[in-house]
C-alpha cells in the first residue's frame, strides 16, 4: 500500500523484468496459499530490517502475484516480452501528445495479439473520455468486461471504470459503479470498499471515507487474523485525512486486534507489512504516520533492537518537524537563522533529488536579496544561533557540525565586546 492518493492519472501498471515466480520459489500455476505460504517463509530469511533489498524484492514479487488482476496482467506481459510492451509505451506517448488516431491504431494491434489485454481497453476508453465520447466509453468498458477471464478480473474492470469516470468529474455515474460493483460481487465486498475509500479521499471526502473504514472495523470478539488488512486500510485512511484526533482509538483498537496474531506465520506477516507501511510513510516525508507504524511493529515484536532503533529515529524525525511549525512562527529568532533552518530542513526531508534541487533553486531566486542584506550582520547571526541551539535542540542537532561552522564563521570578526554579548 502506497500513503498517497491512489486511483488518479492513468491506471495502467508497468511490469519490470524481475521473475516474480522465481523470486518467491513457486511455480507458475501455484494457488495463492502457497504464494503466501512461501512468502511468509522468504520474509523470516530476509527480514527487512537485516535485509532492506532482498526484503523490497520479495514484497514486490508478493504484491503482485497476490492480486488477480496485477497477475494476470504480470502473466501477459512475462508472455509476450517486450513487443506489447513497446507498443503499450508508443501507445501512451501518443495518447499523451494527444495523436488518438495514432495511438488507437497501436492499441487495436495489442488486443488483436492478446483480446484481454486490459491496458489497452483503459486507454482507449481514456481516449473516448477525453473525446467527451460516452457512447464509445461505455462499449469500450464493455468489451473489457466481456473479455476478463474471471471473477476477479470482472471486478477490476468495473473498478477501473469508475475511477475513470471519477477522474472525470462525473462522480454520480462512477459511485453508482462502485453500487453495481457491490451488487453483482457480494465476495468481494471489502475490495469495492476499499475502492469507494479511496475514491472519497480522491474527492475529498475524508471524513466519510474515514467513517466508512471504521465501519468495517469488527467486534473484538470476531477478531480474526485474516482481518489485518482491514485495520492497516483503516490507519492509512486516518493518516491520509489528516485525523489524527482519533489516533489514540484507533491504536488502541489496533493493539488489542494484535493480539490474535499469536502464530509464527500471523507475525511474520505483520511486522513485514507494518514495516512496509512505516519506511513508504517515512518516505513520503510524513513521520508521525511511520512512527505510527512502528509502534505497532514493537506491539508485535517488543524489544527487538533494530526496531527499536528506527522508533527512536523517527521520534527524532518528528521533534523536528514539531520544532519547524513552532519556529515558523516564532518572531524572537532572527529572521536570517530561521529561514536557514527551515531550508536545511527542506532540504534534509525530501527524499527525491531532483525535488531538492528545483526547491533549493527556487529558494535561492526568492530569498537572495534578503540574504545579502543580512548575511553581514554578524552578532545577530551569532547570537540567533546562540537561541536556537537552546530553544530548538533537535533543529540544532540534525545540522549541528553546520550550525558549529557558521556561528564560527560569524563569530570571527567580532570584537571582545560583542562576544562578551553573545555569553
């Protein structure tokens, strides 16, 4: 699970050359019990917090060969190598620079070569959308439909239909999908859900799509461990809106749904999965969700070292964003210090280089006149620094050896008398 919007743009998934079957030691034709059974196993061989590559590797092969749709969809592409796939690619940059004739032409070839390629039906109705074609939308979705070999896939391409027509804006005909979805798939309730969540938060609708998460939560005493993936959807959905109001609820119905995680398998299974969610969250700069996350990895595993480790690390991580918001708005620290420490900051939580560098820039262009006019105002500096090291610990520490440097370098020019000051 990704701890971002999901469902928008375009909904065709990319298969890389990794031999997912191979990776998780199963045949081709295996049943999903022993995909899980199996993956349980990797996961005790390669934990992720001794096996960080292995571990992203193995969960990548599981994501995929657990569901259907992505497996079946897998299963085309590790069929017909590169050639659909090429075209798929031609297809899509077509799509993009609006040549639909063009790219309509490629995506006809795909399913002449494979009829339940669902990918190209996605882009053609795409296409059809942007057309403002719903006559052709809807017998595209329809081919799709008749072309799924199973249940599962059915279902995926109804879901697919009505986040289409969400991205739309025709949010009544797309929730009356997801109804349809509902009606003629009762087994698959949870999943339909799991999409109307999802396409709540897509139309901002976050305090329904909370609701309607918690709603799924059971009684204690039905508490199953075949339920997990209820509960981590329902801290995603709180984490995603923003609620964390309900937090201490929620974690403390979450602590005690891990008790019933008594067996070896059961464990094993949530550490990976809450691990998982806690490096994705951290990842996408939210700290207070991976700490989260790892909290509930200690619940299962109490006292484990590396884990350990990364709460303590986190709770850190998140001192610092604490400290940022109050220095934002604290007007006792010299403007010059606080703008530096919240480009540091800036700079320390994006994970994306390329972010980083258009951010940097864009800083530099903004702020370089009023850095000019205050970057030689040495005692100030010194001395705003001085405060923010005793006001604002962990900002100081996360950049301590550059905090030492710069107020060193302000320091030297000062007279005995402005450094009595600064004591």
């Amino acid at each position: 699970m990704v701890p971002t919007k999901t469902g928008r743009g375009n909904p065709l998934g990319k298969v890389d050359n990794e031999d997912y079957y191979k990776i998780l030691d199963v045949r081709k034709n295996a049943k999903i019990e022993d995909i899980k059974q199996n993956y349980i196993r990797l996961v005790k061989l390669f934990p992720p917090e001794t096996h960080p590559d292995e571990f992203q590797q193995i969960r990548r092969a599981y994501d995929t060969l657990r569901d259907p749709a992505k497996r079946s969809q897998y299963d085309i592409f590790r069929k017909y190598g590169t050639e659909l796939s090429g075209l798929m690619e031609q297809a899509e940059s077509l799509f993009d620079a609006h040549k639909w004739k063009q790219a309509a032409k490629l995506l006809n070839t795909v399913i002449d070569v494979e009829p339940q390629y669902a990918g190209a039906y996605i882009l053609l109705a795409q296409m059809a959308l942007e057309e403002d074609n719903q006559t052709q939308f809807e017998a595209t979705m329809e081919r799709a439909f008749q072309a799924a070999k199973t249940v599962d896939d059915q279902l995926t391409v109804l879901l697919v239909k009505a986040d289409l027509l969400d991205e739309d804006d025709q949010l009544e005909r797309a929730y009356a999908i997801l109804d349809e979805a509902e009606m003629h798939f009762p087994d698959q309730a949870f999943v339909v859900t799991q999409a109307r969540i999802t396409m709540l938060m897509n139309d901002d609708r976050a305090d329904e799509a909370f609701s309607l998460s918690t709603s799924l939560i059971p009684s204690p005493e039905f508490d199953d461990p075949e339920q997990f993936g209820m509960f981590v959807q329902w801290i995603i959905t709180m984490a995603q809106a923003d609620l964390w109001q309900y937090w201490s609820k929620v974690k403390a119905r979450v602590r005690r749904f891990l008790r019933c995680m008594t067996g070896a398998d059961d464990k094993a299974m949530a550490i990976s999965v809450l691990e998982h969610e806690s490096v994705e969250w951290e990842q996408a700069d939210n700290n207070r969700a991976a700490l989260a996350f790892a909290e509930l990895c200690l619940d299962v595993v109490p006292k484990h070292p590396a884990l350990l480790e990364r709460r303590r690390h986190l709770e850190r991580m998140q001192r610092w964003d604490t400290e940022i918001d109050r220095l934002s708005l604290d007007l006792s620290i010299y403007p010059w210090v606080g703008l530096q420490a919240i480009r540091w900051f800036n700079a320390g939580h994006s994970h994306d280089e390329d972010l980083q560098q258009l951010m940097q820039g864009s800083l530099d262009r903004e702020e370089r006149e009023f850095f000019e006019q205050m970057v030689n105002e040495h005692e100030e500096i010194a001395a705003g620094i001085l405060r923010l090291k005793k006001k604002y610990p962990v900002i100081y520490q996360q950049n301590q050896q550059e905090w030492e440097a710069l107020f060193a370098e302000h320091v030297e020019g000062l007279n005995r008398e402005a450094r009595r000051r600064l004591r």
